[in-house]
C-alpha cells in the first residue's frame, strides 16, 4: 500500500496548526507536528484526527426528515432533492412571512478562514447568506462568545477592537492572564509565549475562578468568586487612586471620566471586596501595588469575564486599569497591534427598514456586529415578537448544547416551518431538521489559513468522507439556487483567488511553499494614541468620540447603560439572593475547556474518550466530605431550572464553596455519560448580562447531592 508523507495544516478546528499527516492507500493515519515549521502544534485533539474524521458518526449524505421534529427519522436524499427542497421552502417563507422570518445561525464548525472571509465578509461575526435573500437575521455564537470582550468593551472603551489588544509577553516583567486558560486556545500560542517569558524569569499571575492550566504553572493564583471580578478591579483601582500610583500624565492627557470613577471607587475599600470576591483583602493591596509599580504588564484575557451580569463592564474596568497604570501600548504592556482588514469578495448590504431580532433589546450589540441576538430567537418563533420567524439554518453549530435551558430552544424548533443543519455529524438540534447537510471536515477541503505573521495555503488531505461537501460550497450552492450565486465564489480555486486577488504574487509564492510565506513585520512603535496612528483622521487620541480613552463611555451612555464600568452582583448569587442560597448553597461555574473536547465535540472519540470518558463536577474535599461524596460518586447537580447527573471529581482546584461543571454534553452520538448530561439544563435562559445579552453562564447556585436511585432517570 502506498504511504505518503507531506506537510499539512490540522483541519480539525479553525487553529490551524501546522501538522506532517501520514496517508496509506489515501487514507490519514497519522497526524505528527511539523517540526521547524511555524505554528506547528499539534493538541491532543489533533492528534486523533484520524479517529475524528472517519468517526462512524460522520453524516455521508444529504438527509430528508420523515419522522416527528426530534424523533430522529429521515431518509437519504440526493444533492439535487434536498437543495431544491431547501429553496423551495425558503422561498415559501419568504412569499408567506416576508424574508426577515427566514433566520441562521452559524458556530464553531463554521470558523475555518475561507467561511470566514467569503460567507461573512471578512468579518467572523456571522455569517451573511440572508442578507442577500432580504432578511437581517444573521446570528452566530457571537450572541454568547466573543463580542462581549471582542467588540463591545473596547469599543466603548477605546474605540477599538478587542483583536488589536494583544499582550506585548516578551518585553513584560509581569504577565496577568485574567480568566483564560491559553493551554487550550487554537493554537496554543500564548501558552507558549507565556511559558519562554517564564522560562525567562518573568513572573506570571492567574487570577482564575478555579486552579486551572495556566494557574497551576503560574507564581501566584488568586483565586476569585465566580462573576465578581468587576468588583476585584474596581478595588484594585481604588488602591492604585488612594496611594496615588496611576500614571497621571496618561490620565490628565488621554481619558475621560476619572473623577468620577474616582468617586465610585471609594467604596470599593479592599476589605469590602474581599467580602464580595472571597480575595483576601491584603493580596487585593498587593496586586494593585504589583501592576502599578512593575514597569510593562501585560494582560490575557479571553472569556472567563464574559458570563456574569456585568460582564460587559468588567472588561471595561480591566482594560481601564491597564491603561491607568501606564500599561497600555509601552513596553512589555498590553499593546494596541492594528490588524488589516481581511479582503473580502463582496461587501453584503442589510435589508433597508427591518431590524434583526434582539437589535431593540440589545442595542449596542446590534450597532457594533450588525446581527441577530439568537437568545431572543425563541420569543420571535413563539410569541411572534418582534416579529415572526418561521424557518432556520444552522451551519457548524450544536445550539442545544451551547445555549441556557436548551428545552425553551426545543419547543421553537418544534413549531418552525422549515429548518436546515449543516453539520458533520447528527447533532440534537439536526433531530429537528427537515434537512440535514453533511460537512466535509477542513481536512477535505482546499482553503488558506492567515496567522499574524505568516499564511499558507490549505491543500485537501483526503477527499471529502461520503458525500460530504466544504461547506462554504453548500452556501454558495444555495446562493446560486436563491439567484444571487454571482455573489459568491462558486469553486474553492475561486475561493482562493479572490482572496488574494489583491496580491498575486503572493499566491504564487504560497502555491511553491508548503510552510506557507512570512509576511513582513508591521511597524512597531508604542503609545499609537500620541501619533495619530489609530484614528481615520489621523489626529492623536482614540476612535471614540471625545478621542479620549472613555471611562465614562458615551457609546454605552447613548444606549442607555451606565457610562461608568459599575459592578453588579450577580443577580443569582450570594449576596443578591441569599434564601436561594440557603438551598442552593454552591456557587455553580460551567464550562471551563478541557483539552480532550472542543465544546461539544469529539464526546464520541475513543482515543479522546481515554482522557476523560465523563463529565465532571470539580468539588473542593471539603465540600464532598460536607456531603459524603467521594470521588467519581455519580452526583445530582441541581439548580432551579433542574437536575442533572455529573462525576464528582473531588480536588483543591476549586475552592471552597464553588464549583465547575464540565460543559458539552447533551448530542445523541456522544458516548453515554456525556450524552445525558447537558450542563445548560442547569443554566438560566432569562438571566442575561443587559448590555451583550450573554447568558450568565459562570455565576449560578446549586447543591450537588450524591445520585439516588431517582436519579437513575436523568434527562437525556
Ligand atoms: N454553560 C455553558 N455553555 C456554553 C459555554 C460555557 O462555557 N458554558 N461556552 C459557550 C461558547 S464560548 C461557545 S463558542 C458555544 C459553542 O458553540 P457551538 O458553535 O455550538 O460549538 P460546538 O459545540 O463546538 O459545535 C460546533 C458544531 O460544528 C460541527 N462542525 C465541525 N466542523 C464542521 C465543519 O467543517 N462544517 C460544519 N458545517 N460543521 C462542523 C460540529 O460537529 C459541531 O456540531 O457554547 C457556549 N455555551
Ligand atoms: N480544547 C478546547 N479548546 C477550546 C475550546 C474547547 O472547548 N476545547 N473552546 C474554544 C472556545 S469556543 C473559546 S470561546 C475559547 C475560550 O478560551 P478561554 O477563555 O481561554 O477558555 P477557558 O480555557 O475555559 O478559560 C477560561 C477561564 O476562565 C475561568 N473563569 C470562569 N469564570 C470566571 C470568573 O468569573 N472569573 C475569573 N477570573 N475566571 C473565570 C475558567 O476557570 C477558565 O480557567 O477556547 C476555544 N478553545
Ligand atoms: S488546535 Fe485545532 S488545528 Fe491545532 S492541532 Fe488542535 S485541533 Fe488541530
Ligand atoms: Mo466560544
């Protein structure tokens, strides 16, 4: 049998790691890292790729529903049948409701470069199918990951994106990362940076809810109360304004709104945030002090902020703090990187006179992605509010399992007219489909892959596994069926031209490099804001409208928020909702990754499954010992909205009084353990933070009970 060795790029998710695949007889055996390469990692995810993509569970063809909505009954279809039948009831929508009634959702199968580029415009939000078709209703996993941090806090802040924010790690004498776990970020390449500064003598500190990767290797971890970290900066800033430590040139010259974040700080007195956030009083002290007089700190961070109920202006009061204490775009501090414009094919105009779903709701959400809010989803399906929306396409994403109290979700598919699942697998929400589209995974597919510093092309590794297609192939397909495929690139060469059609040499050059092609470094210089380097105008100061680094924003202020970045507790907590503690006395976070797992993915893996074969509630020895739970006890975690069997995986990481909730579970391929155990049964569908709409998914209570015979029927 012939075996072939070549270079490649991982096609298991949007990372793009650069790998050396073994082929025999045409089929992947093996992934290895390409050593010398760059970006060439390769995670524990990857390296079972084989397993991945031959997974008995891969969908091979086009599916027609014939059973209940959810039952799970559909017979094979051609391309031809179930695309025509796709059109033809979109156009039903249309013809009936209007277009805005036709809605999509696109998630983290749907994250690979040319998706990005070329179905969203160069801009990873949503993607941008219906707007052609005439409705605004784009929505995306952007209604709960990323544009809470990305986009909306240092839009308000700065006037920035969050994408241009990027730690300066090898010049820092002091490295925070502040609720992110970069072990498992695609690729892993802060974790790398981070681990060379340390090897270096640069001391790194996690502040994390719970001891997790990176705080384990880190010189210090504070550990925090779930959702409270708004008040820990705001205290941080309090001691760093009491002992008069900020950076008062940068303040006088470059922000707005400092004396009366002065005054709301006042009350943020060490000692009473120690009673909010469970931090010692003298380490808050310490912390304000550390970054305040280290010279270049750079911070990390990514989604642990996102899920409390001022999530939004947490990150606000973080990045505030970095830019108070001298640390924003000097030396070794958080450095402000500007990132091209991806080219785009074509540029997609919004329907004129609707507004998507959630854009009055959310208004500053809707102003700064343009698209639908998914959480208001079910209200429009079932109450017709805003206004009705009667048919939906999912492509590369699990909502059942990502969204809060997944049954509320449930009931809206039941009663849509027509929905479609783009997907590699059966997933639950594909249950529901009238059509079902089998993806071909990135390793089937030619594309191209940009990293900040270099790009290569993505050549297929295998040919597509059944009848699966590259999904940005099924989207063009569509177009073209709707009458506008001249909007889109109808093959993946197309595809790849019109990417760089602005450069290329360039192409040709990728085309004679399997390591891809360097590109050359940008300018570097600090302090952008002095130079008129981040404004159109070119004139100093920042893209906001006073110019100013905005404390007190205006853009949150003409929506009606608070211009200042206030605390609020978390509304299902402690201190707000003491009786409800009294029964649910365990603080409840979800979600932390684990490296085996890419959200609801590859539950169904062997080799992965090895790793860990069940979902786990991380519980502090004290609090088992409290309920006599030892660990791997089958466990009842319950919360108001319902209870669900977990593992108990007994361990300091956690401290006491708190615990983690492994994230995931819940598709009907998955192995067993994971396939009932839905963790956003337990989270709330009405409990949002107000400015992003993000449900609270990382500041909840709970009990955790040993698993009784009753509990034998946990939900599936
Ligand atoms: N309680 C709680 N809930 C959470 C979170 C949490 O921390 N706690 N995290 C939230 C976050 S950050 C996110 S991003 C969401 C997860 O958002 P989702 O987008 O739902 O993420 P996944 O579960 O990874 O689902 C991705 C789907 O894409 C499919 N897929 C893989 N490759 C391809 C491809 O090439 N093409 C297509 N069409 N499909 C493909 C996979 O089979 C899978 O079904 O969950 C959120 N939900
Ligand atoms: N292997 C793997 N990699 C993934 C994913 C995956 O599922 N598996 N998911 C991908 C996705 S969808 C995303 S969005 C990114 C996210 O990337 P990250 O944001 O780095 O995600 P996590 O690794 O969960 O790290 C978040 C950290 O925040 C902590 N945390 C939670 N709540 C709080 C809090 O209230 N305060 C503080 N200070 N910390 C808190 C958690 O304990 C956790 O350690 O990762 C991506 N990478
Ligand atoms: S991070 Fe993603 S691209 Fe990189 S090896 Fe892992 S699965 Fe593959
Ligand atoms: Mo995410």
């Amino acid at each position: 049998m012939l075996i072939e060795k070549k270079p490649a790029i991982c096609g298991i998710c949007p990372g793009g790691c650069a790998v050396e695949v073994t082929l025999e007889g045409g089929r992947l055996v093996k992934v290895e890292p390409r050593r010398g390469a760059p970006y060439a990692n390769l995670c524990v995810r990857g390296r079972y790729a084989p397993e991945i993509v031959y997974s008995p569970h891969r969908l091979k063809t086009p599916l027609i529903r014939t059973g209940e909505r959810g039952e799970g009954k559909f017979r094979a279809a051609s391309w031809d049948e179930a695309l025509d039948l796709a059109v033809q009831k979109m156009q039903e929508i249309k013809e009936k409701y209007g277009p805005q009634a036709m809605l999509s959702h696109s998630g983290r199968g749907a994250f690979e470069q040319s998706m990005v580029d070329f179905c969203n415009a160069g801009d990873f939000v949503a993607n941008k199918l219906l707007l052609p078709f005439g409705s605004p209703n784009i929505a995306s996993t952007g209604s709960l990951c990323f544009v809470s941090y990305g986009i909306l806090a240092p839009m308000a802040n700065f006037g920035l994106p969050g994408t241009w924010l990027n730690p300066d790690l090898e010049n820092s004498n002091l490295i925070i990362v502040w609720g992110t776990n970069p072990v498992t970020d695609s690729p892993p390449v802060f974790f790398k940076r981070i681990a060379r500064a340390q090897k270096n003598k640069t001391r790194v500190i996690a502040v994390d809810q719970m001891r997790c990767d990176i705080a384990r290797r880190a010189n210090q971890w504070v550990g925090v109360r779930p959702g409270t970290d708004g008040a820990l900066i705001l205290g941080l800033i309090n001691v760093v304004i009491n002992e008069k430590l900020y950076d008062w040139e940068f303040v006088d010259n470059w922000t707005l709104g400092f004396s009366e974040l002065s005054d709301y700080v006042r009350e943020f007195t060490p000692e009473k945030v120690e009673s909010i956030t469970r931090v010692p009083a003298e380490t808050i002290t310490a912390l304000a002090r550390e970054i305040a007089q280290t010279e270049g700190v750079s911070l990390r961070t990514y989604t642990g902020l996102e899920y409390t109920n001022s999530g939004v202006q947490n990150i606000r009061a973080l990045y505030i703090l970095w830019a108070l204490t001298g640390n924003l775009d000097v030396p070794g501090g958080l450095g402000i990187t500007p990132l091209p414009r991806r080219p785009s094919q074509k540029k997609f105009e919004a329907p004129a006179g609707v507004l998507p779903i959630g854009a009055e709701k959310y208004p500053l959400f809707y102003e700064l992605t343009g698209c639908a809010h998914y959480l208001e989803f079910p209200r429009a399906v079932l109450e017709g509010k805003p206004y009705p929306v009667r048919g939906l396409i999912i492509n590369g994403s699990s909502t059942l399992t990502s969204y809060p109290q997944p049954k509320i979700f449930e009931e809206a598919y039941r009663s849509l007219e027509f929905m479609l699942v783009i997907d590699i697998v059966m997933t639950r929400d594909a249950l529901f489909a009238d059509i079902v589209l089998p993806s071909a995974t990135y390793y089937e597919i030619d594309s191209y892959q940009r990293y900040p510093d270099y790009v290569r092309l993505r050549k297929r590794v295998i040919e597509p596994v059944g009848q699966s297609k590259n999904c940005v192939m099924i989207m063009a397909e569509l177009a073209n069926r709707l009458g506008y495929g001249h909007l889109y690139a109808q093959s993946e060469k197309e595809v790849i031209e019109n990417a760089f059609a602005g450069n290329p040499g360039l192409l040709e050059a990728l085309q004679n490099s399997p390591d891809g092609v360097k590109l050359p470094p940008a300018e570097h210089c600090y302090k952008k804001y002095e130079t008129g380097m981040l404004r159109k105008d070119c004139r100093p100061g920042f893209p906001t409208p006073s110019g100013k680094l905005e404390i007190t924003s205006s853009l949150m202020a003409r929506h009606g928020y608070d211009a200042l970045p206030v605390y609020s507790e978390p509304v299902e907590g402690p201190l707000q909702n003491p009786d409800l503690y009294g029964e649910f006395p365990l603080i409840m976070n979800t979600g932390a990754r684990i490296q085996s797992t890419f959200r609801s993915q590859h539950l169904n893996v062997p080799g992965l499954l090895k790793l860990q074969d069940k979902p786990y509630v991380l519980i502090n020895p004290a609090d088992a010992a409290e309920r006599g739970i030892m660990d791997g006890d089958r466990v009842a975690v319950s919360t108001r909205r319902g209870s669900v069997c977990f593992y108990a995986r007994v361990t300091e990481d956690v401290l006491p009084g708190q615990v983690e909730v492994n994230m995931g579970g819940g598709n009907p391929t998955q192995a067993e353990a994971w396939r009932r155990a839905n963790v956003n049964e337990l989270t709330d569908f009405e409990n949002r933070d107000p400015v992003s709409g993000f449900p609270v998914f990382k500041a909840l209570l709970c009990q955790v009970k040993k698993a009784g015979e009753e509990d034998s029927s946990a939900k599936n």
